[in-house]
C-alpha cells in the first residue's frame, strides 16, 4: 500500500492549520514537517511550538523530518509537541544508534534519512532498528526543487538491501515528486510518497491526491 505525505512546507504558513485539514479530507495517510535550523540546511522553517499547536487539527499521524544538528537533543521535545514518526540525517548525527533508540524507547516510530549523495552503507547498521528510511531525491532545504534521477537506482538497491535483510521497512522518498515520477519511485521500491508543490499548488487537492495513488505502482 502506498502512502501519501502531504509535505506543509508548500502550504500557506498563513493557514497551516486549515491547510492540514485540507489534505486529510482530501485522503492525505500521514502529515509530512519539515524542521530545518539553519545550521544543517539553509533554510530555517518551523519548531515544536508549531507542531503542537496543530496536533489537535488532525487525527492523521504527524511525520517530522528534522533537518537539524544535534537532533538526539530535541527528541523529547518534537515527541511532547506530537510527533508520531521521526526522521534524523545520518550526515549529521555521530551517535545516530542512540538517537533512534531514544526515539523508540519513547514509544514513537524511527527513521534515518539520506542525503542523495550519501550512500546507503550509511544506513546498513541501523537498518534493523528503524521503521522507515527517508530518501532525500533532492538537496534538502527547500520545496519546488527537481528530481533527481539517479535516486531511483538507489531506491532499488535500498529495497535490495532490504529484502537480503528480511527486514520489513517503509523507504520514503521525498523531493521532486509529481504524477510524471512517482511511477519510476514506486516500482523501484519506495511506498511513503512525500509531496509538497505538487499537492499544494493543485487546484483540487482531492484529485491530485487521486491521481497521484492511480500513477504509482501498487506493489
Ligand atoms: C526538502 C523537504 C521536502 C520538500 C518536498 O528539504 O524535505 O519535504 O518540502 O517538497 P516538494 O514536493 O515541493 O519537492
Ligand atoms: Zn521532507
């Protein structure tokens, strides 16, 4: 089953709240955030004083991609404020084992994203300890960028690696993703599809959300 993962970087700031609730009549499986400081990207977005204030917009599970230096230090504070399923870079964690062990002691989901230039042996210890691996498919700190195409190679060797494992993990794929790719990403292995621009500039957020489902491969 694919699931998708409205990203409100594209939304109106103005009317997150709303914009949320949008996305979930429209048939949205999970809340993608995206919390960048500055430091790791360069970009600065939103923190946990956000995130809380829309926990109670929604029933849909909120997941936090934190693009952050020292991520290990904010997980209770993004768990408090109602994060479900967390994601940390592995170009900036040095104990990133300890950070997903923090993140599951906690009861919530753990993810390890990657950068499209990092190469999956990054993740190849930790795989059987996280949920989830989010590929970056663009260079991480902003919306409306393009695919890049040498992810969907990498996607299947993820997927490879995966399976030789007999491990049972999302791969998320996030960045660039419209009704053209997300047949390309979905039959290469990937089943969380982020989408930020191509959902939030469509005039009708249910059918592209409609679309997006018939477009993609189902496994
Ligand atoms: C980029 C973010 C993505 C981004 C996706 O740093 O992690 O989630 O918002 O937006 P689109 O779909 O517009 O590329
Ligand atoms: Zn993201």
């Amino acid at each position: 089953m694919i699931k998708i993962a409205p990203s409100i970087l594209a939304s109106d700031f103005s009317r997150m709240g709303e914009e949320i609730k949008k996305v979930e009549r429209a048939g949205a499986d999970l809340i993608h955030i995206d919390v960048m400081d500055g430091h790791f990207v360069p970009n600065i977005t939103i923190g946990p004083p956000v995130i809380k204030s829309l926990r109670p917009v929604t029933g849909l599970n909120f997941d936090v991609h934190l693009m952050i230096e020292n991520a290990g230090e904010y997980i209770d504070s993004f768990i408090d404020a109602g994060a479900d399923l967390i994601s940390v870079h592995v170009e900036c964690n040095y104990h990133l084992n300890r950070v997903i062990q923090k993140i599951r002691q906690k009861g919530k989901k753990a993810a390890v994203a990657l950068n499209p230039a990092t190469p999956l042996s990054a993740v190849e210890w930790v795989l059987s300890d996280v949920d989830m691996v989010l590929l970056m498919s663009v260079n991480p700190g902003f919306g409306g960028q393009n695919y890049i195409e040498s992810v969907t190679e990498k996607i299947k060797d993820l997927r490879s690696m995966i399976k030789a494992k007999k491990l049972d993990i999302d791969i998320e794929v996030d960045g660039g993703i419209d009704l053209n790719n997300i047949r390309r990403v979905t039959e290469a292995g990937a089943n969380v599809i982020v989408a930020g621009t191509t959902i939030f500039n469509a005039v009708n957020t249910a059918e592209i959300i409609k679309e997006l489902r018939e477009n993609a491969h189902q496994g």
